[in-house]
C-alpha cells in the first residue's frame, strides 16, 4: 500500500458479503482494495446453506463446483429431525433427500447447497484473490473516512505495524457487518424490533456423536424437552464438525460461566467424546438500516441488514446486495452508469432485507413456539402420549410459518417497481405463501432453462446486458444502436427453443447484468432511447 494511493472502490469487511462485492468488481475488471481487520480465518460457522441464488451466483462466477465438493456429504440426507435427545425419542422428521438423489430441479441449475461458512468464506476468499484488479490486505482497520467531490479518503491502520495510511477511492463500500464504522459514520440508524433474544452457539469436534444414536445423519437436529424447543444441532460437515446453538440464554450470563459442558450433555443425553472449538455469545436481531448510503459511500450484508438466522437468509441476502452493488459501481465507473444508478440500490435492495428479515423472525417464533410438554422425555404412558400429539401439532402446523422460507422468498424476490425497470404491463399475477413460480416479468429473476447440454440460460447473463430474442424476423437494431449510443454493453442472443420461448413469453426479454428482467415486450419500444436510458439510470427517477 503506498500512501495517498487512489483506487476505484474500497471495501472495508472481508466477511461473505465484501469478499462477494470484490468478485463481482474483480470479473468486471474493476480495481478494488478489500482491507479486513481479522487475519481471514473464520472461527465459527454460523451461515450453513448456501441459497439457490447464491449457487447461481457461485455458477457464474465459477466457484459453484468448490463449493459443493466442501461441506456435506453427497450422499447423507438433509433432514430436519426433533428429538428429546440425541439418544431420546424421535418426535418428527422433516425429509430431505441426499443431494446424490436429489437430480435436476425444474428451476435452476444449482440447488441449495451446505457449505458452512467456514468453508465458503476461504473458498470466495481464494477466488477474489485470483483476479487481478482486486488486492485484500489483512489485519488492517478502516480508523475513518471523509468525503468531497473527488473521492472518498480513507485512513487505515495496519494491526500488525500500528502505521496508517490514507487512500483516495471514488466509492466506498461498507461490508462490515453490523455496528461497522462505515454506517457508523454515515449516522444512519436502524430501524426494527431489535434485539429477539439471546443465543449461545457452540461450535465443537466429535466423530463419536455422529453414530451413538440411532437417528442417522440428518442436517438439524432439534432437541425438545420439558422446558420446549430449547436448542439446534447442526451437522456442519456430516463427520465432525458440530454447532449447538442455545436459545433463550439469559442477557445477563456472563459467557465465562455458561455450561458449555452441561450444555452438550443435555442435547446428547449422555456423555460423550468431544473437544470445544469456540463458544459464541450472540443476539438474535430483527433490524433495518433507514439508509444504504448515497453519493460516494454505501453498506451491504449485516450492516445494511441483520434477521435471525432461522431460515438461513442473512448471509444470503447480503450475497444479494453484493451482486446489485457491484454491476451498478461497475457500470458507473465505467461510464456508462447513469447518474441516477446507485440511487436504485437501496430502492431495490431494502424491500428484499425487509421481506427476509419478517421470514426469518416469523420462522424463529415457529419454532420456538413449539408447544412444551413436562413429561415429553420420559418413559411413561404419559409421555408417550406427550410425544404423539407433539407429532401431530408439528404435522398440522407444517406450511403454516416456515414455508415463506422456501424459494418464494430467497429466489422469488422482484425489482418490478425499481425506476430502472420498465413497467410490466401484464398484471401481476397472485402468488400464495412462499411459492417460487419462474417469470420472465420485469424485475423478475430471469428463468432457468436448458439451453444446450450443461448450458442453463443464466450462463448467458453476467457481463453486461444481454437481449434474449426468441424470433429471429422481430428487429431489434433501435434498441441495439440507442444501447450503443449510450455505450450500454448489449449482447443479442437468439433462442430457437419453443419451450424456452414460451416460458420467457414474450419475443424480446431484456436481461441485466445481475440475470433480473429489465424489459421484455413483442417489439422494440417506440422510443428506446428512453428505455436504454431508464436500465441504466440516466434517466429522472
Ligand atoms: C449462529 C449464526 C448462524 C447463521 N446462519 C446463517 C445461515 O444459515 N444462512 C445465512 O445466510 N446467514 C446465516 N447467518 C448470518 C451470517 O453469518 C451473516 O449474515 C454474514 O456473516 C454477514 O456477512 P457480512 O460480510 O455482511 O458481515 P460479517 O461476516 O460480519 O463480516 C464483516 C467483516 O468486516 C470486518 N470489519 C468490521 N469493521 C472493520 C474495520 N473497521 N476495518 C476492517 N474490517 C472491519 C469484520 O472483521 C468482519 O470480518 C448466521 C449467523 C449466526 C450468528
């Protein structure tokens, strides 16, 4: 780092969602310097799904591979199991079929997939630091920043020299997770509930306990016993690793004195082999922030948003923000951004932490409201009795909270009402609960589908715009000479596929670079000019 250097973007946060942000710059050819105050190394898991977005997203930028090679076993099923114990009672089991068995899904290319934060943040690590406009520095502090018409000048401090040095960059981007300083800075508060509750994850080693039940491998195990639905274990890797996470822990314990011990006895129901890797203390927020930022300087992932993670939405959503961030910041410092552009972050990107955040507190009370019973671990007529009609009040409750949390809400978010989408003029139709349906409307995540062997039409998206025409006799030169006046990057591609073309329904389907549905119609606009210009923001908003 030299002093007073300049750079196009600094992003304070090497977590998931900076990592993300300097990917998607780096394979835009985007200089960025990503500083991190930790030395990268990552000592709790706590995001353990990858979303199907967020495998999309790995696809393209060719780390979806890596991702599944790492974490869970093909073979081992996803279930979500309760139990009064590890050795107690099974009182329901919630089915997921092995990824080995799960084939292709109708929708996308990339299913969910289990990849534990301690796996996946050093695989987007690796990658962002493998493209060669983007450079990390390690164990070095974002002390404070200011901002005029030239840039943004920040001042950081190397943890491992106590120098400081200061750095000119045309945008800033916060990633720095909640309470971060950039947010901070900005005075920008949040708004929400606050603070659920209070939690304590353990995160531990113990090949032993994978086999002294007879349960088999499932992803959670929910433990249920007098006092209610009072903890999850989660199988990180489907061998060893393993992370309790305790609810309801009272504010006032102090982290030194908590039974850790007792802790993993209880959700085992016995004692058994095992070493503590770490225990963190952490609270359970439902929070917002009013701003994203402006100008020069903006937020993303937990600093923009936090939610519980019941539901596996948080790091998620901020993959979310990453990937909207980054083609806007892109196409400004490219040029061909309009002014109004970056506006449009926070008006797209604050409905979708708003929806994730209401999911994930309605899936925390789902489950933790699940109904208690005294007697339902012991080994009597009544607690038998005590475990069946737990069974059925789960059966009957299924579909009722959790299952907003299905694709409806992590892949079935739109842009439609962003002022740099084009108006639908179809209605929109009426979608129940948390049901995904694949739509080519504006705003929309473009749909999947096959387009040759191992080529899905997401592949297609990335770059810069891509035009997608399913009949080769409807012009398109207006829109593709107003796209080049403007210095719009635009790639027409031609479907002659009926299938593809019915599910896109209509001849032309304008796509961004983050694979949303910016436009589509049977003709080219009377006026495209004002539709480039809206897509990339130059127009009013
Ligand atoms: C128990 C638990 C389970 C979870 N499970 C899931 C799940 O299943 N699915 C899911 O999607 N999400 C889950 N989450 C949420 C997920 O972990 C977070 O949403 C995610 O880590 C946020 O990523 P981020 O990059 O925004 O922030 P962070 O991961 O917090 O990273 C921010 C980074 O900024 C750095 N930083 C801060 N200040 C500075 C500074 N001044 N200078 C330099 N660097 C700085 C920090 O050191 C940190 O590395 C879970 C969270 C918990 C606690």
């Amino acid at each position: 780092m030299t002093e007073e250097s300049k750079v196009p973007v600094l992003i304070c946060g090497g977590g998931p969602v900076g990592l993300a942000l300097a990917i998607e710059l780096g394979l835009r050819g985007v200089e960025c310097v990503l500083v991190e105050q930790g030395d990268g190394t990552v000592p709790v898991p706590k995001m353990s799904q990858l979303s199907t977005r967020t495998m999309e997203f790995c696809r393209r930028w060719g780390i979806a591979d890596r991702a599944k090679e790492v974490g869970w076993p093909e073979e081992h099923p996803g279930d979500f199991i309760y139990v009064t114990s590890m050795i107690g009672d099974e009182l329901f089991r919630q089915r997921f079929a092995p990824y080995a068995k799960q084939g292709d899904l109708r929708y996308t290319p990339e299913g969910p997939r289990q990849c534990p934060q301690i796996f996946f943040d050093p695989i987007l690590r690796r990658h962002a630091a493998s493209l060669p406009s983007v450079t990390l520095y390690h164990r070095t502090q974002l002390e404070s920043f200011d901002e005029d018409s030239n840039g943004v000048h920040v001042r950081l401090a190397s943890l491992e020299t106590g120098q400081t040095e200061t750095i000119s960059a045309d945008y800033l981007a916060g990633c720095d997770g909640f309470d971060g300083p950039v947010r901070k800075a900005l005075k920008v508060e949040y708004e929400g509930s606050g603070i659920l509750s209070y939690s304590v994850s353990i995160f531990f080693r113990s090949r032993a306990l994978g086999t002294l039940h007879n349960k088999g491998w499932g992803r959670f195990y929910r433990l249920v016993d007098a006092s209610g639905h009072w903890s999850d274990l989660i199988a990180i890797d489907g061998q060893e690793l393993w992370r309790l996470t305790c609810f309801h822990v009272d504010p006032e314990t102090d982290i030194n004195s908590f039974d850790v011990e007792g802790s993993l006895i209880r959700a085992a129901g016995t004692t058994f082999p095992h070493e503590v890797l770490s225990v963190l203390p952490w609270k359970r927020r439902e929070l917002v922030a009013r701003s994203y930022g402006r100008d020069r300087v903006f937020i993303a992932g937990d600093a923009a948003h936090q939610m519980s993670p019941t539901g596996g939405l948080g790091m998620n959503t901020g993959i979310g923000d990453a990937v909207d961030l980054g083609w806007k910041l892109a196409a400004v410092l490219q040029g061909w951004g309009g002014p109004h552009l970056l506006e449009s972050y926070e008006i797209e990107r604050k409905p979708v932490a708003f929806s994730s955040v209401t999911a994930s507190s309605e899936t925390y009370l789902h489950e933790t409201s699940l109904p208690a019973n005294l007697v339902i671990a012991e080994n009597s007529a009544e607690g038998e009795r005590a475990r069946r009609q737990f069974a059925e009040a789960l059966r009957g409750r299924r579909g009722q909270g959790n299952e907003r949390l299905h694709e409806g809400v992590k892949l079935g978010y739109s842009y439609e009402g962003s002022p740099i989408i084009w108006p639908d003029q179809a209605k929109a139709p009426l979608i129940k609960g948390g049901d995904f349906i694949p739509s080519s409307r504006s705003g929309a995540r473009a749909p999947h589908s096959w387009v040759s062997e191992g080529c899905s039409t997401l592949d297609l998206f990335g770059e810069g715009f891509v035009l997608l025409r399913f009949d080769q006799s409807t012009d398109a030169s207006t829109l593709i000479a107003s796209a080049a006046a403007r210095h719009v990057p635009l790639k027409v591609v031609d479907i002659n596929n009926p299938d593809i073309a019915a599910l896109y329904d209509r001849k032309l389907v304008l796509v961004r670079p983050d694979g949303h549905v910016a436009w589509r119609e049977d003709a080219c606009p009377d006026d495209a000019f004002a539709l480039i210009d809206r897509v990339r923001g130059g127009g009013s908003l």
